[in-house]
C-alpha cells in the first residue's frame, strides 16, 4: 500500500490558497507550489488517481475528471491534468477500531 503522507493535507492547503472550491490540478504545479522534488511525483499522481475513484476519509476533495494533456516543455509529452473539487459533506472517521463482519472478511483461494 502507498503512503501518501502528508498529500491530502497539502492539497488542502493548495486548494485553499486559490480560494476556489474546485479547479484543475496538474502534478507539477502543486509541486513546485510545495518546493517538492521530483520523486514525490508518482505520489501526488497516485493520490489523486486513488480519489478520483472514491472518497478519501482524510481529505475533503475528490477528483472529478482526469484528462491527458501535452506538455511542451522542451519536448512534448504526456502529462495528466485533474479536475479537483471540494465533497458537500467530509466523512467521519468514529472513534476505535471496527471489526469486521464475517460477511465482510475477504478470502484468497
């Protein structure tokens, strides 16, 4: 499993710093925002791409929509670009650790 760190807190502060509930994203522009280098790349990306498939419990903002770009700098190549927006209700974390059901439990064969 991936550890985003302190990725949902920093998205928040970049989301909050443009003072608009939704906007598009791309990867370097958050990073250079942070002074982060290029090895948080896949990170941040893989952050994003994790909730844009469904709500983050720590994070306030989901991505809406993510589109492939080219970026002409010097070369052209691909880069993604993602549509960020702030969820109406944040979820609840309850307190302690909740067991799971025995219909819930996942098996491998």
């Amino acid at each position: 499993m991936t550890n985003y760190r302190n990725v949902p807190e920093l998205l928040e502060q970049y989301m909050e710093s443009s003072a608009v509930p939704e906007r598009w994203i791309m990867v370097k522009e958050f990073r250079d925002f942070f002074h982060l280098d290029k090895t948080m790349t896949s990170t941040i990306s893989g952050f994003l791409r994790r909730i844009s498939m469904g709500p983050y419990f720590y994070c306030p903002y989901i991505v809406v929509r993510i589109e492939k770009t080219i970026e002409y700098t010097p070369q052209p190549h691909p880069v993604n670009r993602y549509y960020v927006k702030r969820r109406l209700s944040p979820l609840k974390v309850s307190g302690g650790n909740r067991r799971m059901r025995p219909q819930e439990r996942i098996t491998c064969w």
